[in-house]
C-alpha cells in the first residue's frame, strides 16, 4: 500500500474533530439522563428556576408596578399601617418590618444577593483548587510537596469563625464574603480531592497516547486534565454555594457586613423588633427570610447530590 493510498484511508484532523465532538455530546446526553432520573435534581433545578425568576422579578416590578416611595427594600415606608411590623395583606403579601418596609419586596431583592455571593465564590473555589490541585497532582514532587502544604494550612483554618474575626475588625461587603469564602474553600479539602482526580486522570492510557503523539505538559493540562475535571470541579461549585450564602447569612445576622439588604440581615432585623408579648404581625418578619434560605440552600445542595450520583457510579448502584 502506497503512503498515498494510507493518508485517503486514515481520518484527517476534522473527521477526528467531528467523531471527538460527537462522542462528548453523547457522554452528556447520557450523562444528562442519569441527572435527571435522580428526583432530587428535578426538584433542585425548579427552586433554582424559581429563585431565578425573583431575581429578575425585583427591578420590573420596583420600576413597573409598585411605587418605590413604599416598596423600596431599603428606603420604602407605607404610612397607611399604623403600625409596623404589620401583618400579610392585599397590599404587602408578607407584611411590612419593624421600619415600613415591605418584606415581600426584600425577599425578593435579597434573592440577587444570594447568588451573587454563591456565584462569585463558586468561581474562586473552583478555580483555584483546579489550578492548585491540578498542578499538585499531575507534576507531583517539590511542586505536589509545596502546594499541598499550602492546602494542609488552610484545612485548618475554620472559614466561619475566620471571617467572623474580619468582620469584627472591618465590616465586610458580600464580594469580600465570597472572595475570602471561596480562598479559604478552594485551598483546602476541594484542592485536595481535585489532585487525588488529577493523579488517577494522568495515569490513563489516552494520556499516554498524547504524549507519544507529541502533546508536551501544556497541551496535556489543557486539553486532557482539565476538561476531565470538569465534572468534579462542578459538584464543588454548587456546594460552595451552598456554604457561601449560609456563611453570608450568619455573617449578616450578626451584623458583621455593611448596611445592604439580604435575608440575614432580614432576620436580624426581625428579631430585633420582635415583641414576644405583642405576637400579632411579628412572626412574618422572621419565617420568610428564613424560608428563603433553607429553601435556596437546599437546592444547590439537592443539585450537587444529583451531579455526585453522575460522576460517582458508586452511589448509583447502591
């Protein structure tokens, strides 16, 4: 056989890139399936959609449909009750606060707040226990010694309790929140699981296929390692938003972050106002907030089981 004759039979780079790219769509079809047959994920996806929605909801209606004088989350006042907190109404689904202001519309608001610390810390946590664990565990040796060094510090290190004593000396803003959060979680156990998937990733046969089609470290990280931690790197993700907005909650009910609107610091608001010998529209201050957080935090955490049940053949068969 000629080499002419070779070259037209092997599959050139695009038929290579056309069967790569069809395999990967039917592992996540597959792996879609095996989501979705978890109950835990249906329920999961539809709180997540329903928050959402909340998000979105806030600024049309604040601009649209409620006058801002009233049902403003932090500067709204409605004259009409003679007292506040005031009880669920036609006019204030959940009632009003010890200030005036609406609780409906604060949920609501306080919504986009709870993402916005899940999310920002998901993606420092994410990024820097792939970029620690990753190196640690597929060069090994000074540099497996050194970074996992730092990981054994930081697993130490109590996140609750750290940012409890910032936020006694400064009073923290829900970036700081989740940066710090998402440091102090990344650097430590999630760092560490990332290198344990890195080593058991680099001792595949396609790995060494790569090298001895001529990838060096690089193109090996990046296209292989990586993208094969992908998975993992989600479970993580979701948890830590899970940790995140309780984290912030805490922090906001003991009144260690600026002056902005988030369901902690409704609590703390609400408990703050509360009189235990006038029950009458008290209680409405208290349980929505609280809802809101159970419910938001089950969901990333019902999510994150079903995404464990997909990366971990082992929990699907028992």
């Amino acid at each position: 056989m000629t080499d002419t004759e070779t070259k037209q039979k092997s599959p050139g780079a695009w038929q290579l890139f056309l069967q790569g790219r069809e395999a990967r769509w039917k592992n996540f079809i597959e792996n879609w399936k095996i989501f979705r047959s978890n109950s835990l994920s249906t329920i999961g996806l539809v709180l997540i959609f329903l928050f959402g929605i909340m998000v979105f909801a806030h600024p049309i209606l604040i601009n649209t449909v409620w006058n801002p004088r009233i049902y403003d989350p932090y500067l709204g006042y409605d004259p009409d009750p003679v007292t506040h907190p005031s009880p669920p109404s036609r006019e204030h689904i959940f009632g009003t606060d010890g200030m005036g202001r609406d609780v409906f519309s604060q949920v609501l608001y306080g919504a986009r707040m709870s993402f916005s610390v899940g999310i920002a810390a998901a993606i420092t946590a994410v990024t820097l226990s792939t970029i620690f664990g990753g190196l640690a565990g597929f060069y090994g040796g000074a540099a497996d010694l050194l970074l996992m060094g730092i990981s054994d510090v930081f697993i130490l290190m109590p996140v609750l309790i750290i940012l409890l004593l910032i936020g006694v000396l400064v009073k923290l803003n829900w970036l700081a929140i989740a940066i710090i959060y998402g440091i102090l979680s990344g650097l430590g156990r999630q760092a560490i699981v990332i290198k344990s998937h890195t080593m058991s990733i680099k001792n595949k046969p396609f790995i060494d296929a790569a090298r001895i089609s001529g990838g060096g470290n690089f193109h090996i990280l990046t296209h292989h390692i990586i993208p094969n931690l992908l998975p993992v790197a989600l479970v993580h993700a979701v948890i830590t938003v899970v940790g995140a907005v309780l984290t912030e909650s805490l922090l906001s009910f003991f009144s260690r972050t600026h002056d902005y609107m988030t369901w902690g610091s409704m609590i703390w608001l609400g408990q703050k106002t509360f009189r235990w010998f006038a029950l009458s529209g008290q209680w409405n201050a208290l349980i929505p907030p609280a809802l809101a957080i159970m419910l938001f935090c089950s969901a990333f955490f019902m999510v994150g089981r079903a995404l464990d049940d997909v990366i971990n053949p082992r929990l699907r068969n028992r």
